[in-house]
C-alpha cells in the first residue's frame, strides 16, 4: 500500500499556487533542491507526470489539477487536526446544566460532536432541575444550561417550544382511575400547574409518587401505578402517551430555553451554544431525536 506524505503534498500545493518552486521554496522555508526533490518523489510514486515543464513557466497537467483538490483538502485537514489537539486555546473545562427530562436523546450526541471538535475540553454535565439549574447559573456554577418552563427570564433564548403530554404504562389504565394517581418529583417545575389544571376540571387526584428520582417515578408509571408528565419526545420507550379523550385536562406547553454567559464568547463556548441550538431548533416540529 502506498502513503502519501503530507509534507510532499504541502510542496505540490505551494508549487501550484506560487505557479513555480522558487516562490513556494520561500513560502516554506525550503531550498529550491529540496522542494523540486519532493516533486519528484511525487510522480514517482504515483508514476505520472504532474507538471508541465515544456513551457518557459511550469504548469499543472490534467493529473496534477486532480490531484491538487485532493492535496489541498487533505492539508486542510491535516492543519485542522493538529490545532484541534495541540492549541492550547482549546484546552480547559466547562459545566453545561441540564433538566432530567431532557438530556435524551440529544444531549448524548451534542456532548459526541462537541468532544470530536474539541477532545481537550471536558464538559461537566450536571443534571438537575430547572430552578436548580437557573440558581446555579445566576452564581456562575454553569456556563450554559437549558431550562424547561412556560416563560423566558432576560438574557435566555427559547430553542423550541414542546408539548407538554401525560404519559402512562403501555396499554395501561391508571389514568381511568378515580382519584387520580400521580407520580413526580418532589422539585418538578410541572407538577404545581398540573395539579392547578386537575382542580380546575374538578378531577380529583393524589400524589401517590413524591420522590426525589426520576427513576422511582418512572418505575412506578411503567408499573401502571401512577400517571406522569413529560416534555413531548422525550418518553422513555418502556412509556407511552396517554390518548384519553379528554378527560385528562390539555397541559401548558414548555419553553426549552438555553441561557449562556455572556461573559464567555471564544471559539469553545460559541461552539457548544451552536451545538445545543441545532440539536432542538432543528426539532421545533415532532419528535425531539438525537442530532
């Protein structure tokens, strides 16, 4: 198998665009023998000419402006790699807050794509509530975190509004039963308008569900034991949505807002704020799925 080297094909690229060896031997610190042995070594390898040395000027034939696009895509590359993984300016640390009920199925692949970019940076992801979250970020303990909640405070912008759907066991009947049974956490943003909304229709409910775990919650829903909320989208698949006919009150969409400080604007930060709006503005319609 034969290789290419990079540093030849450097040459080849600055030969092409300096239109002779001895401007591009300038331009890379390199004796005019050197660069014209790279050249050399070149169409050897390849065994084809890739200069047209007839004319008083040298020029490319028609395999040498092949393979120039070639060259120069994977210099590009090769330059982009090693300031990924050696710049300095790309090292260092960052805390992306998150609500529960959202980290997936986007969060996985954003944080996937942003560690590919940027492999020296290490995201802390905390996973919390929204009041938490927008408590911690007001005393600079996030960088950047996402809410869900009906409104947006200054300094957010909304990514994507979502509904906001009762959700059950499969096939399962809790939501027939009177009293209502209800399963959330203790902190949850949706379970005070959603017992507001219970009273108004006058159905009669208890929280049979106070907890602190989301996965106690979930466990006791996909047991049929209790009713539950969630952001349309992001049901885990042993759930499914209530379709009740009606007679479970609609529920208040939810806002998914991003607040980030603006105190921070390099590359780095600017890059995961970009990630984290494609992943759920790209989904303001449907399902939200992983990007």
């Amino acid at each position: 198998m034969r290789n290419l080297d990079i540093t030849t094909l450097r040459s080849f690229v600055a030969v092409a665009d300096a239109g002779g060896v001895t401007r591009a031997a300038g331009f890379l610190h390199l004796t005019q023998s050197a660069v014209s042995m790279q050249l050399k070594r070149l169409e050897e390898m390849l065994d084809m000419q890739l200069f047209d040395r007839s004319g008083r000027t040298i020029a490319l034939t028609s395999s040498g402006e092949q393979l120039l696009a070639y060259a120069r895509r994977m210099v590009a590359l090769n330059d982009e790699v090693i300031s990924r993984l050696t710049d300095q300016a790309f090292e260092g640390e960052m805390t992306l807050g998150v609500p529960h009920d959202i980290v997936y199925p986007a969060i996985p692949q954003v944080l996937k794509q942003f560690h590919a970019l940027y492999p020296r940076v290490k995201v802390h992801l905390e996973a919390s509530y929204t009041k938490t979250l927008k408590d911690q970020f007001a005393r600079g303990a996030c960088d950047i975190i996402l809410t869900t909640e009906q409104g947006l405070d200054q300094g957010g912008q909304t990514l994507c509004t979502k509904d906001l759907i009762w959700v059950g066991a499969p096939g399962g009947t809790a939501w027939r039963q009177r009293p209502l049974q209800l399963a959330f956490c203790k902190f949850c943003m949706f379970r005070g308008p959603i017992t507001v909304e219970l009273d108004k229709q006058n159905i009669p409910w208890e929280m049979n569900v106070d907890t602190e775990s989301d996965r106690a919650v979930e466990a006791s829903v996909s047991a049929d034991l209790a009713v539950h909320a969630v952001v349309d989208g992001t049901q885990p698949p042993f759930l499914e949505r209530i379709e009740h006919g009606g007679a479970l009150p609609p529920l208040t969409p939810q806002k998914i807002n991003l607040y980030a400080d603006s105190g921070q604007n390099g590359e780095v930060h600017k890059a995961l704020v970009s990630l984290l709006q494609g992943a759920f503005q790209e989904r303001a319609t449907g399902k939200l799925r992983a990007v």
